[in-house]
C-alpha cells in the first residue's frame, strides 16, 4: 500500500511516510488507550492531567486531534487528503478522531478476512460455545426491561415470549445494544433521570442512519467483472464539504445528491459462495443518512410502510445502483434480486436507534482520552455492563474488542494475556507441525 500511493503520489513521500508512522503507533499503542477502561478511574485521571500519560505514548494527545486538523499540516493535495481520511463511517474528518482513522486504514493495510460461509458463521458458532457451558441463546425474545431491585443493583432481564413477559434472572447482565437503548429504554425512567446515567448518555451522540442495497445476479464474479476488493466511491475529494453540503440538504434533495458509496461483493470474498449458490453473484451497496429524512415512517411497520415510503427509498436506490454501474457496468442487466434497508429497517432487525448501525458516533469528543477512560464497560447501576460498539470503536474488530474489555471488567481479570499465551501455544504447535512436515519431506 504504502508503495502503491507513492508512486500515485510521487511528489508526497515525506506525507506519506509520516502518515504511516502514525499508522503505527495507532496499531501498537492503542492498548494504552484502552487500558485505560481496566485500570481505576481515578488513576487514569491522575496520569491524563498531570501530563504523565502523554509523556508514556503519544496516543493518548491522537485521539483527541481531528483528522482534518492533522492532515492538513502533512499535506494540501486533496486525494491524498481524502485517503488519510477514513472512508466514512458517517462522520466527517474534520469531526473524527486521526487515531481511529488512522487505525482503520491500518486495519484494512494488507487487506482483510472474510469468514467462510458469511457472516452469520460466527453467531453459529458462538451459539455453540455459549450452549457448550450451559448457556443458551433465544430468538424473537426481545428484551423489554432490564430488572433493577431496591439497592440499585440488576438482577435480570424481562423477555417476551409471544405475547407474556417472562423474567430471567442472572447476577450479571451485559447489554450489547448500545448505550442509548440501555439506558434510555431498558431502564425504568425514575433510574433514567438519575445524574450519573445522564452524565454518561452526554458523552455520547447518537450516530448516522445507514441506507443499504441488497443485490443479487445471474452470473459468476468472473463473467461479472466482480472482484473481492472493497470500493469507495466519491463525487468529490472534500470530504467535510461534501458531507456538511449532504447532511443539510432536506428529504426532497437528498437522494439526488449522494455523494459518496461503499460496494462490496460478499460472494467474490466468500470461497464458499461458489458451492453454496453456484452461478450467482451477489453485492452491497452503502452510504450513510440522515434519519429525519425517513422519520415521518417511524410508527409504521416493516414490508408495510406504504408507496410513498418505497418510492422515496427506491429514489436513493436506483441513483446508487446507477452509480455502482459505472464501477461494475457488467451488472446492469443480471439483476435478478433487489432489497434497500433504511435506517427504519436497521431499527427493526438490529434494534439500532436511528438506525445507526455503528452504534453512538464516532466523533472526536468521544475519543478525547478522559473521555475514553469514563466510558467504561462498567455502568451507574451495579451488575449491569456494556459491550460492544460503544466501548471502544465501531465495526466488528471495535465489536469484539468491546467483548473482551467488558468480559475482563466483569471477571476482575485481563482476559488478553490468555489470549496472548494461548497464541503463543498455537505458534508453537504449528511450528512443531511445520518441522514434522519437513522431517516427512527429507
């Protein structure tokens, strides 16, 4: 990669250089800043005011620098601007954090894994892990309360089971939902108002809604020109211009005016795409949105909305899809499948609010150091935990690092060093396999 954008951007070494030192240091030391949710808070606070932390890694002053401001002082050309910026996550570079940015791009630097079978391979089997040690897992059984007793503390949860309410008790509940829908909706209101709650929902802000199309075709990756590779498309290479001039635009606008897209081929990653549904192809398009231009919808239900709703979604599909052609013009007459969720549809099938399936957003405040060591997988009410998204970053690596930051606040244990041992332990294993092979081979 690195070699790739200087040749691309030959007059911009000492940009690109320096840029991928931060690269770096963002991959290396951002255990720093997330250990800062596992040491005491008062310790953390200790270390950030008194300059201490600073002097350790420069991590902790990244985070809190806006991408825009950073950037700006490596380099004026605007291309290389736009790909130090990473490609969207429903906030602009001028309100997102280098740090996480520049993490992301590393993330994504020598490419990315896919799981065989698709994504719903990993909910298999994490479900018979949970089962394996006695736990279980329940579907269409949304959770409407969490259980809170006198002293403050969370003791379970209440489910619907059709139309009754049935408690499940527990001495621990971990919330993957998000902060907003934990504690403004899970909790009854006389908890909500309390100070503490309300001080940790401010440090959030509710996120972008994201808008999706679903495609399918007759034809193989091949006959299709489709290819693994992720794409992000731009009309324009200012980012902040483009999603400040988007974001304002009324409902009426909006669709015509979509400045930016994500496509990805599922089926072109997937090896097993070709057995399981051989002949076929398949793609996603995204791009993020404004809820407010979908909300007028909110209280009706979904496949049910009515034309005027389908009507204004499929504006916004047909002038993506338009779009994808010209990156994929093979495309255009094999579409033999088609389905757009908004942000209303996220709300129905991931229960994110406003649609926002990156969870909170990712602006800079969130990720200014004090601010990351108050944000804790631990909450305001005793026994009750977050996970997920809204403890560290977005995505599915921010996902599972929320996991396992929250599984070590609630076993009072880093579970990263077993899993530092445990790597050790399968190095060591294939390189015992590797020596075999090679015994075998003389």
């Amino acid at each position: 990669m690195k070699a790739h954008l200087m040749k691309q951007f030959p007059n911009e070494i000492e940009a690109i250089e320096t840029f991928f030192k931060i690269m770096k240091v963002s991959a290396k030391k951002t255990h720093y800043l997330a250990s800062m949710k596992l040491i005491p808070q008062w310790v953390c606070l200790f270390l950030l005011k008194s300059g201490i932390a600073d002097l350790v890694s420069p991590v902790f002053r990244l985070s809190g620098t806006p991408a825009t401001d950073f950037i700006n002082t490596l380099t004026k050309n605007k291309d290389l601007q736009l790909v130090f910026s990473y490609f969207f996550y429903g906030v602009p570079p001028k309100e997102s954090s280098v740090l996480i940015n520049a993490l992301l791009i590393h993330h994504y630097k020598r490419g990315a894994y896919y799981p065989k079978g698709g994504a719903s391979e990993i909910a298999f089997h994490i479900i018979q892990t949970i089962q394996k040690y006695g736990g279980n897992c329940l579907v269409r059984a949304p959770v409407s309360q969490i259980l809170v007793n006198e002293k403050g503390s969370a003791y379970g949860v209440k489910v619907k089971k059709g139309q009754e309410e049935v408690e499940v008790h527990a001495p621990v509940v971990v919330s993957n939902c998000g902060v907003f829908t934990t504690f403004q909706k899970l909790l009854t209101p006389e908890i909500q108002v309390k100070h503490d709650i309300q001080e940790r929902l401010n440090m959030m802000k509710h996120g972008r809604g994201s808008f999706l199309i679903f495609s399918g075709f007759d034809g193989t990756a091949e006959e299709l020109g489709l290819v693994s590779t992720n794409f992000w498309v731009f009309k324009d290479n200012d980012m902040d211009k483009s999603m400040e001039d988007f974001f304002a635009m009324s409902k009426e606008e909006a669709p015509d005016n979509i400045p930016m897209m994500f496509i990805t081929v599922p089926s072109a990653k997937d090896p097993e795409a070709k057995i399981r549904h051989p002949g076929k192809s398949c793609m996603t398009i995204l791009t993020m949105v404004k809820y407010e231009w979908f909300e007028e919808w909110k209280n009706t239900t979904v496949r049910k909305r009515g034309d005027e709703y389908y009507n204004y979604k499929m504006r916004f599909a047909k002038n993506l899809f338009d779009w994808a052609f010209t990156v994929f013009p093979k495309i255009k007459d094999k579409l033999v499948f088609q389905d757009v969720a908004t942000p209303l549809t996220n709300m129905h099938y991931l229960g994110a609010q406003r649609g926002a399936m990156y969870s909170a957003e990712h602006n800079v405040e969130r990720f200014y150091a004090e601010t990351v060591a108050r944000n804790r997988c631990s909450t305001p009410v005793k026994n009750l935990y977050i996970s997920g998204q809204d403890v560290f970053s977005c995505g599915i690596a921010g996902a599972l690092h929320g996991g396992l930051l929250c599984a070590s606040t609630v076993l009072d244990h880093i579970v990263y060093i077993n899993l530092l041992l445990l790597k050790k332990k399968l190095k060591r294993k294939k390189a015992r396999e590797l020596a075999q092979l090679d015994k075998k081979k003389l």
